[in-house]
C-alpha cells in the first residue's frame, strides 16, 4: 500500500547527507538548464497502477558482478541502494541505432542515430518529508540522425528520436511530474507530463526499449493531433481495485520539450483526455482491455483547403481555414494465450489497437494495428522479447483532393519483426525489420506529379545500455 510505513535512516547523519545529494542532482540539472519533465519507464499514468506497493520507485537490485549486474555501472560501492532506500534513484541509459532503407522508400541508404537519457526520482516519505509524494525528472537528448525522412512513410521507423524536436544533438528536459496520492485509491499530478504513457500495451507500448521500433506501435497515431509530447498538465488518476485504473487530464496543446511552455498555459487551446484500463484473467491468462478518448478546443488549421488558399498562404500570408475542435477516440487490448506455470511473465500473447478521429483537423482518420508479441519463447532464454505487428493508417477523405490525385495520398501499411537479445542484463541488442507501403506514392508538388515511391524495406538493430 502507498502509505505503508517504510523503515526510515539509521541516524540524522545519514539523512543529511541523503539530502545534501539531492541537493547537489538537483543543482547539477538547474546549472545544465535543460528544460522541465516527467516519466522515463514508467509514466504517471500507468506507474500509478500497482496500488499495492509502498512506493512508485521500487528499489531497484544494483549487486551482482560485471556478467550479473542489471546495470552497467554497479551500486557504487553501496552507495546507489543506500540512495534508492533513502528515496533517491538516479537512472542513466543510452539507446544507439542503426537502420537501412534496403529498398523502395525515398532514398536507399543507412544512418545512424541514437538517444541518452537521465532519470531522477524522488519518494518524499523515504525522504523523511510525507507519505505518497514522487518526483519524476526525466532529461533526454537525441543525436544524429535517423533514416525516417527516407523511408517513405508518414510514421517513423524509428520512434524515439522524433520525440525531442524541435530539439537536435542537445540535453532537454521535457518531463517533470510531481505526483501525490491523497489515498491508496486516488492520486493528482501536475507538471510537464509525458503524453506516450497513456495507451498502454503490454506487447506494443513505449518509445523503443524492448518492444517495437515503429511509432504505430508505440501509440495510436490519431493522439498525435490532440496532445504534444512535454506539454504542461495537470490530472487525477483513480484506482478503485488493484485492476483497474482510471486517468483523466487536461494539459497544454502546444507544449514542446525545450521550452517551459508557461507563456501559453492560460490560454486556448487546452485539450482533455480520458483513459480506463481494465486487467482481465480470462482461463487464467492475463490480458488488459483499454479505451480512452480526448478533446481540444483548436483552433486547428483544416485539412479541407482549397489549393488556392494553399498557395495565397505560401506566397502572400492568407489566412488558412480554420477548425474550432478536434477530437479522438481510442481502444487497445493484449492477452496472453500462454505463460509459463514458473513465470507469468514468460509467453506469448496477442495485441491490436484501433482509433478514430474527427478527420477535419485531423489527417489520420482512422487507425488499426494487430500482432503478437511475447518473452522468453526460446529455451535458456528467458528474457529475450520478440514483436511482429501489422498497421493500417487510414487518411481523412477531407484532405484536399489535389494532394490525393497528385501523391496518390490516401493510406499507409506496413509491418515490423524484431527480436530483443538480453546479451547481459544491462546491454541489449534488437534486429529489426521493417516493411512500408508508403502512403505518399510520388514526391511530387499540387503541379507536378514527382517520381514514383516503392514500398520500402528497412534493417536495422538497436543497442541499449542501462548505466
């Protein structure tokens, strides 16, 4: 339970020097001035779920040697665990890929891209201060540059990069979310909120850890009109029974990462979601069912336009036709179909996602996705993760028909295989394969119809290291 009495430093000794390092984290992150943020892992929305525990920060296991270790760098001599039973944890990880368009796409060639980030967490009744406070301060920063602008596709093939920008090859801090449960069944938080939390899945969900590399597997694409990645929010997340969670929120619809974003707080537009998500244990076999929803109030630019007010825009600065609202409707579920009797986390299990959207404001109008996923399926290797997935993205009939004829716009497939290898605990590598049915079949303009555009194929493999 959230509020179970924890057991509290040995001397004040030790708890003056626990705060004094905190201090000294905190100062280094005002001094780097990267930005302001929440979640990394495990974000607000769904870290809220296990009610049950103490805190949201379990301790993690930093002992083991260099072949054993979760984590490259160790305990520090002990240090670390004495920290993180003190309420302070200090993750670092760095992600490095490498992709190739073998084929198809706009442009046959490799690049390399790769993300660091820098998790801070704070539980204040480990600290000594009050039961049920966290503090989650994530800074990230994206390098290089990956190979999505030549794949063809409107979705990146690869998700964790694109989430940072405008910000390139700079340290921002778009998430810092203070989260205080009042009781073990409910809790608020505010601040700049990490919008990918929500639609969780167990086999497809997150932006390119252990799971698929494709943002149509990481969230419904249709959110992504409604809320930015580090917008500034505020929202209450409801527990009623270790089952079943509820969120609701309402955040700034133009937050970025590197800006705080407080000059437009106060003003429109304000966009409000919704989530319920519900674990079922059908023959015994865990699965989730989810369905969320949300809301904005505009105005956005429509996506109906008369191509000549495309070009008076372009050339002469005329006002764009305008949509007063947006909105959007989600469901996603996973269910295991088989686990072993030892360990429920190992087993296979199916995924699959749909979403609508209003299709005015919104260019994607509809969005459904399938696949399987699983862990440890290869004996002696039981923690290996494995995807294959299959999406479908429908574009709104309301695009301008020019840009329909001229670029033959009107939907986008593909599919993704990949197979996570836990080489060590603390280092993973992921091949990963892609295949692309681009939605824009020429690159062309409104007067000229362009060259054509293949399907794509696109390899690659990931590393990622936990420090």
């Amino acid at each position: 339970m959230i509020y179970r009495t924890v057991k509290k430093p040995n001397s004040f000794g030790d708890r003056a020097r626990v705060r004094t390092l905190v201090l000294v984290l905190l100062a280094i992150f005002s001094l780097a001035q990267l930005g302001v943020a929440q979640e990394s892992k495990q974000s607000t929305l769904s870290a809220a779920a296990p009610a049950e525990e103490a805190t949201l920060f379990p301790v993690p296991n930093y002992s083991g040697d260099f072949w054993s270790r979760s984590f490259l760098t160790g305990d520090w001599g002990g240090l670390r665990t004495s920290l993180a039973k003190h309420g302070v944890q200090l993750e670092i990880e760095t992600m490095h890929v490498f992709q190739d368009v073998s084929s198809g796409g706009l442009n046959q060639t490799g690049r390399y891209s790769g993300t660091a980030d820098i998790t801070l967490k704070l539980d204040s009744q480990k600290l000594g201060l009050w039961p049920g406070g966290f503090l989650l301060v994530h800074a990230e920063s994206a390098f290089a540059n990956p190979v999505n602008p030549y794949s063809g596709g409107i979705l990146p093939v690869n998700t964790k990069p694109v989430m940072t920008l405008p910000a390139r090859d700079e340290m921002v801090l778009p998430h810092v979310v203070i989260t205080q449960f009042l009781s073990e069944k409910f809790a608020v938080f505010l601040g700049k909120l990490d919008t990918t939390g929500g639609d969780a899945n167990e086999f497809a969900h997150g932006k390119g850890d252990k799971k698929f590399m494709n943002l149509a597997f990481s969230f419904d694409p249709v959110l992504l009109r409604l809320a930015p990645y580090a917008p500034l929010g505020m929202g209450f997340v409801f527990l009623p029974n270790k089952d079943v969670i509820f969120t609701f929120s309402a955040v700034d619809t133009e937050g970025v990462p590197n800006k705080g974003g407080f000059n437009t707080l106060f003003k429109d537009p304000t966009t409000l979601a919704s989530e319920l998500r519900v674990t079922v244990r059908p023959f015994g076999l865990t699965g989730h069912q989810l369905i969320g929803g949300g809301w904005s109030n505009g105005p956005f630019t429509s996506v109906n336009q008369d191509p000549r007010t495309i070009i008076g825009s372009i050339l002469f600065g005329t006002p764009l036709k305008k949509e007063s609202n947006s909105w959007g409707v989600y469901y996603n579920f996973d269910q295991y179909l088989y686990t072993e009797k030892d360990d429920p986390s190992q087993g296979i299990g199916i995924f699959g996602r749909f979403g609508i959207s209003d299709g005015k404001a919104n260019p994607f109008h509809q969005f459904y996705s399938i696949g399987f996923g699983g862990k440890g399926i290869i004996p002696t290797r039981d923690r290996d993760h494995f995807g294959i997935g299959y999406y479908y993205l429908q574009f709104s009939d309301h695009i301008v028909d020019a840009l329909r004829r001229r670029l033959s716009l009107d939907h986008e497939q593909g599919g993704e295989l990949f197979y996570n290898i836990e080489v060590l605990p603390w280092l993973h590598v992921t091949p990963d394969i892609q295949i692309i049915g681009p939605s824009r079949r020429r690159i062309g303009t409104l007067l000229t119809p362009g060259k054509k555009i293949d399907t794509a194929v696109v390899t690659g493999f990931r590393v990622k290291i936990d420090f």
